[in-house]
C-alpha cells in the first residue's frame, strides 16, 4: 500500500511538471517580434453571418511577445499599446492592455505562421503573423519610450481636418499652425518619451503623442480644466 502511494505521488508530480513544462513552451514559442500579414474580419449581426472580409494590413503592424508583456508597434515609429499577458490552457492569451483593456485571443500555428483570433462583442477578427527578424533595439526603444521621434522631425502643418473647437480658445490658448519639428530648430522643443514640449512665441505647450498614420501626425494636449482634466487632440498634416 506504501508503494502505490508514492507511485501516485510520483505520477502526478510527473503531470504537474509535464503542465507547466507546456505553458513554458507556449511562452517561449510565441516570444519575439511577429510581423501581420494577413487580417480576417468577420461582423454577426442579428439579420445574417456576413463572410470574413480579408483586408490588407498595415505594412508596419508588429506584435511583439516579451516574457510577461505584449506589444503592438507601428514599427519603427511608435507602439500603439503594451500590457501584460498570460497564456491559458496552451490556447489563449489574456491580453490586459494599457491602452485598450482587457482582450482575449484564441492562438494556434500553422506551420510557422501563428494565427491570433479575437473575439470582441459581434466582431471577429483573425490576425495571421510570421516571426520578424528586425532591430530588437528598437523594439527596446519604443517599449520604453513609446515614441521614436527622429522619425517626425519635420515641419508639420495643422490640418483642415482637425475639429478643434475654436470657443475653447480661452481655456487653452492658441495652437501653433505650423510645428517646426527639424533638427535646426531643436532649440524651440524637445521630447520625453511620449510628450512633446513645444515652445510658441516664449509659452510652452506640451503634446502626447497619440497615433499618425503615413502623412498625419495625431497630437493631443492634456491640461488641467477648472473641473476636470481634458485631452484635445489636434491633428497636423506633413508639411
């Protein structure tokens, strides 16, 4: 009776390590950068099923996999969110994002292509990924700071598109119409990590960076409201 005691004992440590030794290989598999190369959409509604709808991805969309963070970069310029992750049951990643809260993928390899499925509400969204061997500095970079700005020092024009509301002017002044972002006027801003202190006739007004996409730059300007705290976002066009 002694014996098959310790023979289950050593069973089920076996099974134990055999599970952990799983999740492990989950992890290690899937660290590293992944580049997209295929999108699926797929939105229910409660008339019909519409056909997954392939769309081109962005050509510098990157998931990057570190031991216990996930991030999405438009490499090299900026990451769009990071946050932390954790696999479940060798099939799922519980992605709890600083930016954009809690999601779920369902994850399986094809050969070597690794298939992320996300499932939000009534939209599916299939995201095919192969592994990318690119600068891991700069995935350092944009990690920590988010931003690599050497890639925005231009000129940059406010765009007609930009809804800023004028009737906010006396909350928050005047915007710079054009931002003079090039090397020989590094003199008048200067960058920490994602803000953009930038100086307009002896005032100082300080940007967060927010997104930009091949000729726009997406700037929002946080301050302090009489009530609340408010965020503006104005948009500037590549000059």
């Amino acid at each position: 009776m002694i014996y098959l005691k310790v023979i289950a004992r050593g069973v089920l440590i076996l099974i134990g390590l055999s599970f952990l030794s799983c999740k492990d290989n989950s992890s290690q598999l899937i660290e590293g950068t992944w580049k997209v190369v295929k999108e699926e959409n797929l939105l229910i509604s409660l008339v019909d099923i519409m056909s997954p709808v392939e769309r081109h991805p962005n050509e510098y969309n990157y998931y990057t996999f570190f031991k216990d963070s996930m991030m999405l970069s438009h490499y090299p310029f900026y990451n769009g969110y990071l946050g932390k992750y954790r696999i479940v049951d060798e099939q799922e990643i519980i992605n709890q994002s600083s930016f954009d809260g809690t999601q779920l993928f369902s994850m399986r390899f094809s050969g070597d292509t690794l298939i992320l499925k996300s499932r939000r509400a009534k939209h599916y969204e299939d995201l095919y990924l192969l592994k990318a061997n690119i600068d891991k500095n700069q995935i350092d970079l944009l990690k920590s700071s988010r931003v690599d700005w050497k890639y925005f020092q231009k000129k940059w024009n406010l765009s007609d598109e930009d809804n800023y509301d004028p009737s906010l002017k006396h909350e928050i002044g005047e915007f710079p119409v054009e931002l003079n972002l090039t090397i020989e006027n590094s003199s008048n801003y200067n960058f920490d990590k994602d803000i953009l202190n930038y100086w307009e006739n002896d005032s100082l007004i300080q940007f967060r960076f927010f997104s930009t996409n091949s000729d726009k730059i997406y700037l929002s300007l946080e301050h302090v409201c009489d009530i609340q705290d408010c965020r503006y976002t104005r948009t500037y066009i590549e000059n």
